[in-house]
C-alpha cells in the first residue's frame, strides 16, 4: 500500500470544488476501515477506500486522481451495505469515476472509452450492439493490439449468433433528445440534483 | 400471475439463453409475461460514472412505459445489472419528490411521464417468493438427483436493496434447487463478486475474482446463476482462468431457470441450452441418463 500522508492539507493552488458533492457524501466517515475489509479488489488498490475517502474529506483531488482505486471497484456493494455509518461509498465511486472522465484523466483512458463508446451507442439506438459498440472503442482505443483480447470470445460468441448486428432483430430507438434534456438540465444551475443517499 | 417483462439488451444478444429459459420456465409454471413495448437500455454501469441523472432518466423511461400499460403491474427483470437501475429509479420516483421532478423534466423530452406506480421484481424474487418450491416442485417431471448444484448469486440481485435475500448469505436458490431432485454444492462463494466489468476493462484484476469462485466450485457438477455479467465471466473465460490457477477449472455454468426448465421436462433446445459458452461433455452424458 501506498504510505502516502494523508493528514496534508491541500495546496492552495489546488482547486477541489469538483470533490465537494463527494465530501458531503462521505463526510461522517469514521475511518474504521470496514469498507477496505469488504472490498474484493481492496488488495490490488494503490489506496485503501479507507485512505481514500480520507483523501477525498481533506479535498486532496490529485491524489485520489492519481490512484487507480475508484476504478477498481466493480458495484459489489458489500461496502455500501456493511458501512457503519449508512454511507452511500459505491455511489461515491461512482462519482469519482464521473470526475477522472470528466478531467479525461490520461490513466483512465481506456475505462473512460469504454463507458464513453457504449454510451454513445445507447444514444444512437436505444439499445446496445456489441459489434458497433466495440468497434467504436477498438477506433478510439488507436491500440492495434486492443482487439485480439477480445477477438477468442467475440468469435466464439458470432459462432453461436449471439452478437446483436444491428440487423433489425432488436429495436431502434435513438435516445439522443432525451440524453440532450439531460445535458441541459446538468448546465442549469437551478437544478441542484441530489444524490441519491442509500436505503 | 402476470408481470410486465423488462429483458434488457443482455437478452436479445449474449444471453439470449438466458431470455429462452426465463419465458419457457414461466410458461410452462403458467405465468404470462407482457414485454413493455420500445424498452431501451436501462444504462448499465456505464451511464452513471457519466451523469447519475442520465441512468435514473434512462431507467424511468422503461418504467414510464410500463406505467402505460399497467399503473400497478410488476416488472419481471432477469438481468441483476438492468434490476438494480430499475430499482434505483423507482426508488427516486417513489420517494424523493425532487429527484421525481428532475427525472420528469427530463422525461418530458421524450413525452413520457413516470410516478414509480410500478413494482420492480428480479427473476429470483419471483421465482423463490412468487412461486417457490410448492409451485415449482409438482412441475419437475425429471428429477435431477446425482447431479450437485453451486448457486451463484453475485451483487446486485442481492445489494445494496435486500429485498428477497439475505444480502450477505443468500439461500434463496436452494429450495429451488432441491425442488429439482439435485443437491447444493456447500460453498461461501455465492454472494461474492464475479469482477463485473473489471474482466474487460482490467483483466489482471478481474479474472482473479473469476479464479476464485471457479476454484470453489470444484466438486459440483455446475454452477448456475442469475445474471448475464456474472454467466459471462464465469463461462467464457475458463481457459484463461485455468491457465492462471496451473489447474483445470472448466464446469458447466447455466442460468438457474435452465436448470429448472431441464428437470420440468422443458427440452434443451426451448432452453437454449446450445447456446451456452460452458456446457462440458460429462454434463450433457449425465443429464442424458436421468
């Protein structure tokens, strides 16, 4: 684990308003720790979730940029559930991860890519198609080697025709009005949209 | 009984197994299903990192939809991903008066209105709840027996909403299972994470948790699961997950409602059974012979 200090104060020429929604999420934090105990993937983090919401109360943002632990979290939810203090931490995560792509973090590239390209393919059909949805990420990517970690399954799953094409067999809907609503209504500022606390 | 049917895009493509099986199984316990017309991708986990309003709009969508043809139906959910939004939309239209606003405002963009009137259910909680075993067991009409069952249930079925389940020991499958004749595989692994996305998003990471739950299973003769992320990294990355672990870990994996349909006597090609990634050789010998 990374025995970076997490009792530094933030630089002033760090600005980390985008973190505030975050803090006041996690705020009542207790540091016990029972988060980094549940976590499945707490092992291959560079930060503890423990140290990390740590980070986050003291609005350290590029240190908690920097680390790749809000990208390790896969939604299990065990830490949401077990946390003493009813704290919504996968939803945190999950705005953390919002934040690194919103800053199109260098690191976190290829995640962002992904969550980005199978966004932009619900948008076009209301649905998604792997075929379409994997060739815009293996283009964005710009990566020769990208596709061939996937190639063995995308073949085996073509062989037994369950790669939605685009054929028809599904429906079309494009979604692209109501994900414009949205847009618009983040860029008004009269719409403060809470987040949703858990139970 | 009646549910409105939400499949999910998971359904119509990599797991239309799974989509065979749940509307063969329900047909046969005499369950009509009613798929809502023009549902749309609910966002999966990709849509909230990117705007949390946007994955409760999308979900409100369907649920909108579904409103429109009964105000106080329940929707019947397979995919644990697609429930979970779902859930979380609901729950924001149900009880929050603003995000129900918001969530409205933006609906409007596509002349829908959603109030949450709807109840949203997984397949597991209709199947252990609605029917259970004193449904399920007169139908089984080939018993299973000899053949031992790993239930897999993974996360978002189970958490952060308990609503069927204990979300740290989950049993539910098991009266289900022992309905069929087969015998539970005693496992803790049941509840823990499969890896999600993590297996293509970051491979080193996620094929561990893959690894893990394989290696538990050794001794059953299948595992079976309820959600198409979790079918899919346990199936279709068996030989990496050997090659990792030094040892063989292949083990035929299906969809619970696949398990229930072969012991109702459903034949395996109403079930999808073809489809799979990992049906093994020594399975289909052993369900041959029973």
């Amino acid at each position: 684990m990374n025995p970076q200090s997490v009792t530094t104060l933030p630089t002033a020429e760090e600005s980390s308003e985008s973190l505030d929604p975050i803090r006041a999420m996690v705020s009542a934090c207790i540091q016990c720790g029972t988060c980094t105990g549940s976590c499945p993937n707490a092992l291959e983090m560079d930060l503890t979730p423990r140290k990390m919401w740590r980070l986050v109360i003291l609005g350290r943002l590029s240190a908690v940029m920097e680390s790749k632990t809000f990208i390790l979290c896969s939604d299990c939810y065990t830490c949401t559930l077990r946390c003493p203090r009813g704290l919504p931490l996968t939803e945190a995560m999950e705005a953390l991860k919002g934040i690194a792509f919103a800053r199109k973090e260098a690191r976190h590239r290829g995640s962002r890519l992904f969550y980005e390209k199978f966004m932009e393919t619900v948008r076009r059909h209301g649905r998604i198609r792997e075929m379409e949805f994997m060739t815009r990420y293996f283009i964005a990517m710009k990566s020769p080697v990208a596709p061939f970690r996937f190639a063995p399954l995308g073949l085996k799953l073509m062989g037994k025709g369950k790669v939605e094409l685009g054929g028809g067999k599904s429906g079309d809907t494009p979604l692209g009005a109501l994900f414009e609503k949205v847009a618009d209504l983040e860029r008004t500022p009269a719409a403060t949209f809470r987040k949703e606390g858990h139970q | 009984m009646s549910y409105l049917y939400y499949p999910g895009c998971s359904l119509t493509s990599s797991a239309r197994e799974y989509d065979l099986a749940t509307r063969a199984v329900m047909a046969a316990a005499g369950v009509n299903l009613t798929e809502i017309d023009d549902w749309t991708c609910c966002g999966a986990s990709a849509a909230a990192p990117i705007s949390h309003l946007l994955s409760l709009s999308l979900s409100a969508r369907n649920l909108a939809l579904a409103e429109q043809t009964a105000s106080d139906g329940q929707v019947l959910v397979p995919c644990s991903a697609c429930y979970l939004n779902l859930k979380k939309a609901h729950d924001a239209l149900r009880n929050d008066a603003e995000s129900r606003a918001t969530i409205n405002d933006a609906l409007e963009a596509v002349n829908l209105k959603a109030t949450g009137s709807v109840r949203v259910r997984h397949l597991l909680d209709v199947l252990a709840v609605d029917l259970g075993e004193r449904h399920l067991a007169p139908l089984v009409t080939r018993s299973l027996s000899g053949l031992t069952v790993a239930p897999y249930y993974g996360c978002q079925c189970l958490r952060p909403y308990p609503e069927f389940d204990d979300p740290e020991r989950p049993v539910s499958m098991e009266p289900l299972i022992e309905a069929t004749g087969a015998a539970v595989h005693p496992w803790e692994m049941g509840a823990r994470c499969c890896g999600a996305s993590l297996v293509s998003t970051q491979p080193e990471v996620g094929l561990e948790r893959v690894f893990a739950i394989l290696k538990a299973a050794k001794g059953a003769d299948l595992i079976v699961t309820v959600c198409p992320m979790c079918q899919m990294n346990l199936d279709a990355w068996q030989a990496r997950a050997s090659r990792m672990a030094g040892e063989k870990l292949s083990i035929t994996v299906l969809y619970l409602p696949q398990l229930l349909g072969l012991a109702m006597g459903l034949a395996s090609h109403e079930l999808g059974l073809d489809l799979n990634l990992a049906v093994l050789g020594d399975f289909r010998e052993k369900i041959t012979h029973l």
